[in-house]
C-alpha cells in the first residue's frame, strides 16, 4: 500500500450549528416560576408539590422580574421544561419581553410557556401567541389546582414529544454527516478509527473502543485471527495487532461471540455491534460505563445499517490499493510503493547514508523453463522470506519486476555484503532445493533529495552495469555511468532523427584487381555528417544503431541506395562494378530479411550478382544458423557472398566450409605487419587457405606500393585501401572512374 496510505489521525465529526439536545436521564422536571407576587410562587409550588410526570416529580425555579427570569434562563439553559410566566411585571410587557429573549435570542424552542395575567385587559394578541409558540395564556383566577395540573401535564407531555423529534432529527443528521465523513475515508484503518468517534458521538461519550475483524476479511495475513482493525482511546495502541494482546478476556470472549452469533449484543456492561455487508463482518466494541438507552439503539441500529455499505467500499478500496501498490505473489510491496519509498527517503532522520539496491536473480527463466512456473513461483515467495528474515524491518523490501528485487535503507545496512550473505544458504521451493546466483546494482543516496524514479533509474544502470563485469556480481552507480547513458539515448535519438530526415549518407571506396589494378567495384560505406563539417566516426554510431535496433531500417536503405547507385553507373557505362554491403546479426534476425533484399534487386532491376553481402566471422558465431540458412537462400537467388575481418576472431572451421562464400577478404590489422624484410605469417596463411577453398581474396587498407606487392606474390586477386582510393562520395566517385577510364 502507498507510503502514504494509513493517516494516524481520527476522523471527527465537524461542530455541530447547535448543542444536541439530549433526554437528560434526571428525576425532576425543571419548572421556571416568573411572577413579582411572592403569593403566586408559594400558591403555584403547594398545588404542585405532589405531581409526578412520567415518573418524575417537578424541581421549582423561582424568578420575581423580566431580568430575573432571563438570567435564570441563562443559568439554565436547557434543563427548563416549561414557564409559568406572568405577563405584567416591571413593565407592561415584561413577560412577552422574556418570551421574546427565549426564543430569539437563547433559539430554546423546546421549553413550553402558560401566559398568566392577574389583569385580563392585557391578554397578548393571537399573533404574539403563534409567533413565540405559546402553549396558553390564563388568568391567575382561572388557574385552579384541577386546571393547572392539567395544563403543566400537558405541557410537559408536550415539551417531552418536542424533545424527542428534535433528538431524532439531530441524530438523523449526524447519521448523514457521519456516514457521508467515513464514506470519504479510504483507509481500513481510518474508517474503523472513524467509526468508533462517530458512535461514541452520537451517543454522547467520549471516543474509547475497538473494531475488531477476522484477518481474513481486510488485512493481509495468512491466519484466520480477530485483529484490531482501529481504535481509539487507551485501546489506539493496538491497532492491527490480535485482540488477544489486549489482555482482556472480556474484550476477547465477547467479540467472539458477536462474530460467531452475527448479531449485536446489548448486556449489562457489555455493548458490542455487528457489522456485515456483503461477508465483510466486524465487531465494534464499546466501552459504555451503563447500558444503551432504547433511543440509542435505534440511533445506532440506523447508523450502522448506513455504515456497513461504507465497511464494504473501503474493504474494496483496500483491495485496489492492495493491486497498485502490492506485489499479489510475494506480498511484498511492488515497484510503484518502491518508489514511494526512495521519494521518502528525506523523513529517515539519520545522518548516515541510504542505499537502494536491486537484486537480479540469475538465469531465473532457465528455473521457470525447466521445473515450471508453479516452483517458479515458489521460489520468489521464498526469496520474499529470506529478505524478510535477513534484513531488519526498517530496511525497504520490494519486488520490482518479475525476477527483481529491491532493498532500501541504511548503505551500511544495504550492501554488497549483506545481499550475497542472504543469498547464500539455498533456497527451498516445493520439492526442490536450489542455490541461486545474483547480481546486484546499487545507489547510495546524496544529501539532496531527488523524486524516487531517479534514483530507481539510477540503482538500475548499475545492476546493467554489474551484469557486464566479469570479476564481480554488483555495481555501484556513478555519475559518470548516467553521463555515458544519456550520451547514448542523445545519439540514439539523434541518429533517428537524421536518418529519418536522409541526412546520413553512403560512400564508397573502391576495390581493385591487383593485377591490373583495374576498378572491379566498390565498397558501400555509411556516413554521418557533423553537421559542422565533420562526420561522426563509424565506430560510435553503428554499435548505438545496432543497440537500438535502427540498423535494420538503416540496413535495408544502404541496400536500397546501393542497387540505385548501381543502375546510374549502369546507366553511365559501368554495368558490371559491384557494390559490397555490410550486414549486422540484426538484420539477420530479421524475419522479413532475406526477402526484402530479393524485392528489391527484382524491383531494381540491377544483376543479383553486382550486390554484395559482406559478414564479419562474429555474426556467424553469434547466430550461426540463421546466418547460414539466410545466406544460403540469398546465394541461390545470385547474391555474391563475402567474410569480412576473417582471422580476427576464433572462427569455427566447420561454419566456414558450410558458408556459400565468394570471397575472403584479409583483415587490414594483417596488411599493416607486411614490412620490408618480414614475413606476414597471418596474411599468407589466409591467402592460402582461401585459395584452397577456392575462394577469391581480397585485401584491406593497401596504403604502400610494396604491400600491394607483397599480396600478389602470396596469390592475393583484389584490394582496396588508400593506394587506390579512399572512401568518397558518390559525385566524386563518378569522377574518379572517368578519370582511370581515360587514363
């Protein structure tokens, strides 16, 4: 799951506008007597001393003035149930003055009011009486004990009814605000957390309680266990660990039995809900000092019901988050959290430095090929355990791709060392028990934070990097193996650009009889023009083409230029020259090679024959097959054949005899020893031995006369180099036949 996934902090629900209004669980009903006759408050208290009220008795509050009784009201807020008020005190208006303040100003609509007067002529207009929701106005003389009694009951009935619609109104309310604030939480831990404050809410108690799950349902674990799934209060701590580490048997047995009974329990110092949507269940344990009221319950009963959906959305969410940020086989974090990590890597507050490492399981697929993917796969679960056995919680591990591993923390922690000591007791999967070789790439932090999949980027240049040294299975990143990377990318990119823009261009150089030193044809070479006036070399451009597989494009339009250069020198009056054409073992791999190069002599039109193909012994060991199959079919179709830089490498004798070959040409690395006095040991034995294969040779890089000489004493028939011609455009080379034709 995301580095940023859990969030310590409760949900709370957001102030309510107004206080709730609760059933106070008192034995009294608050009574607020406002009269400036002492006779009325005795008289008043004496004729209801004795009432009772569904099963409570009535609690006097005395007031003797309009600025009194507000200050009573003030005082007592909500724990007034009804006011006997006296309309005529300090004033003519006194009491509707006092109305006015309690409902206005104090917003009490709950409380009921009976207007008395001792002088009927100032009876309140039928207006005042609807506009502050006034339950009766009587004259003190028709305020009889009978009548009064029935008048304070059914005022107190009355405020009771409006209380209770209010509370469920209220708590209606909180419902949706509560479910509408969980339903936005996305975290298992968040939501359950939310859920006990929300209820501890609505219930009027402070936040103490745990839900409980079976570890099946919403975490990670093999077992079959009931975790704390959130908590809040004393019980906070031990979130996500089993509830038996609680330490209370009560907790324990309960919850149980809630999960085991599927229902809520509702005992004597015991309140436990159950949640269910869809097979996700829990258990919300509360710690209540006294029993749920009946108005609770039903609050609680419609809560939940909302809830329970929530439980299951998150439940699901967890399972996306699970999907983007966790490895599904190993359980371990996958690529995506990796990152995460390393972009966090600035909150480990240490002064030593970090490390990120990537482990590269050798020849795994050969695993996956020979004993199949099933132990495969065993394997990887057990190369996750081993980690997690080897290298402490606070180091990072992850799996990056299918047979790569990741590791981040301290480098002390996270080296070369520490990985190959890991990896050196076998491993066991299923049936077989295997020892496994890695290779390691490795990125020490700096002190400056960079975004995760730069240093992800980086760790994994050097795991290429170790995987090309012989003498050691890791490598540590340096900035100059990035510096040499981008380089590479910018001319990769570069030259695609070029040649998709026909910058680049085909030279030739051309090739002799040395005999006659006659012109019998040329070899193509590719240039890349500077755009400065330069051309870059060979050497740096066709290993980035080959690397990044433009040399099969750029392959086949040396070829194409080539059979159009071929047609004009026809065309001029040079029909039999013939042009040699390097191939790379990628167009080899090609599987569109062999027929493209027959479409386009056919298209062409030039003699199959004047197209040369020249192979450097390296492609043939490479792909020996493909290659000898390919050429084989090309030779049919009239295609001459040449090996190039013959003697350089360590050919197999037997692919030579099986090569259609036409020609050998000799290294230049063997014209070069030829030298007065000496003999060139190598280059006689090539001539010989091409000779007996009754193959033509030829030679490279003829600069001198006596190297020239020299070949044609050993029997060699053709060359090129500088004596004759170096490499040139084909204007120029269109110039330079002319002129040896006149000569």
């Amino acid at each position: 799951m995301s580095a940023e996934y859990d969030n310590d902090e409760l949900v709370f629900l957001d102030e309510d506008s107004h206080q709730e209004l609760e059933l106070k669980h008192t034995k009294h009903w608050n009574i607020l007597i406002v009269d400036d006759d002492e006779e009325i408050h005795t008289v008043t208290r004496l004729a209801l001393s004795d009432l009772e009220v569904h099963d409570r008795k009535l609690q006097f509050i005395h007031a003797y003035s309009g600025a009194e009784a507000k200050a009573k009201l003030r005082e007592h807020n909500r724990d007034i149930a009804m006011i006997l008020l006296d309309v005529v005190m300090e004033t003519d208006d006194a009491g509707l003055q006092v109305v006015q303040y309690l409902r206005e100003e104090l917003k009490l609509h709950e409380p009921r009011i009976i207007l008395r007067t001792g002088q009927p002529g100032f009876a309140p207009e039928e207006q005042v009486v609807k506009t502050y929701d006034i339950n009766d106005y009587k004259t003190k003389t028709e305020l009889t004990r009978a009548k009064l009694l029935t008048s304070v009951i059914a005022s107190i009935r009355s405020y009771q009814q409006i209380l209770t619609i209010n509370q469920s109104r209220l708590g209606l309310q909180k419902i949706i605000r509560s479910s509408a604030n969980l339903l936005e939480e996305h975290s298992v831990k968040g939501f359950c957390e939310g859920i006990v404050t929300q209820i501890s809410s609505l219930i009027g108690l402070e936040a103490e309680g745990i839900v409980c799950a079976r570890a099946g349902s919403v975490l990670d674990r093999d077992d079959n266990g009931v975790y704390v799934l959130g908590a809040a209060g004393n019980y906070a701590p031990f979130i996500n660990e089993r509830i038996e580490n609680l330490h209370n048997a009560l907790i324990v047995e309960n919850v149980g039995r809630c999960l085991r009974l599927k229902k809520h329990i509702f005992e004597a110092g015991v309140s436990i809900l159950f949640l269910n949507s869809s097979g996700f269940e829990a258990a919300v344990y509360l710690n209540l000092p006294n029993e749920i009221s009946e108005l609770d319950r039903e609050l609680l009963e419609v809560f939940l019901s909302s809830i329970s959906v929530g439980y299951e959305n998150v439940y699901l969410f967890h399972e996306l988050r699970n999907a983007a940020f966790r490895d599904w086989l190993t359980r371990l974090p996958n690529r995506n959290e990796f990152i995460n990590f390393l972009d966090h890597s600035k909150n480990y507050h240490t002064q030593d430095k970090l490390c990120a490492a990537l482990i590269d399981i050798n020849q795994f697929s050969d695993i996956n090929d020979g004993l199949g993917q099933e132990a495969g796969n065993e394997l990887l679960k057990a190369v996750a355990v081993r980690l997690n056995e080897c290298f402490d919680i606070e180091i990072k591990k992850s799996r990056i791709a299918a047979d790569v591993f990741g590791l981040f923390g301290l480098a002390n922690e996270v080296s070369p060392q520490t990985i190959n000591q890991a990896f050196q007791q076998p491993f066991k999967a299923g049936d077989n028990t295997m020892p496994l070789n890695v290779t390691i790439g490795l990125c020490v932090l700096g002190n400056t934070p960079e975004p995760g999949v730069d240093i992800l980027r980086r760790t994994n240049i050097a795991l290429n990097r170790a995987k090309k040294t012989p003498t050691a299975n890791y490598e540590y990143f340096a900035p100059e193996i990035e510096e040499q990377t981008t380089w590479r990318l910018h001319m990769i990119r570069r030259l695609r650009t070029e040649f998709m823009a026909r910058n680049l261009e085909l030279w030739f150089q051309p090739q002799v009889d040395l005999s006659s030193e006659a012109v019998i044809g040329m070899e193509g070479l590719l240039r890349w023009p500077d755009g400065s006036g330069g051309y870059i070399s060979p050497a740096e451009f066709v290993p980035l083409a080959e690397y990044s597989g433009l040399i099969v494009d750029i392959g086949y339009w040396v070829l194409e230029e080539s059979c159009r250069r071929l047609n004009e020198l026809a065309k001029m009056g040079y029909p039999n020259l013939r042009v040699a054409v390097n191939v790379s073992i990628p167009q080899f791999r090609d599987p569109n090679f062999v027929q493209s190069i027959k479409q386009l002599i056919t298209h062409s039109g030039i003699k199959p024959g004047l197209l040369e193909l020249e192979i450097t012994e390296s492609i043939v060991m490479d792909e020996p097959h493909i290659v000898i199959d390919a050429l084989t079919d090309l030779k049919k179709f009239g295609v001459t054949i040449a090996i190039d830089d013959f003697g350089t490498g360590f050919s197999s004798m037997s692919y030579l005899q099986k090569l259609p070959l036409d020609r050998l040409k000799v290294d230049r690395s063997f014209v070069a020893e030829i030298k007065p006095g000496e003999t060139a040991f190598i280059a006689e034995t090539i001539v010989t031995l091409g000779n007996k294969l009754g193959l033509i040779t030829i030679a490279e890089g003829i600069e001198k006369r006596e190297q020239a000489s020299f070949m044609i004493k050993l029997g060699c028939d053709e060359a090129q180099g500088y004596l004759f011609g170096r490499p040139m455009p084909f204007s120029s080379l269109v110039e330079y036949l002319a002129k040896r034709k006149k000569g």
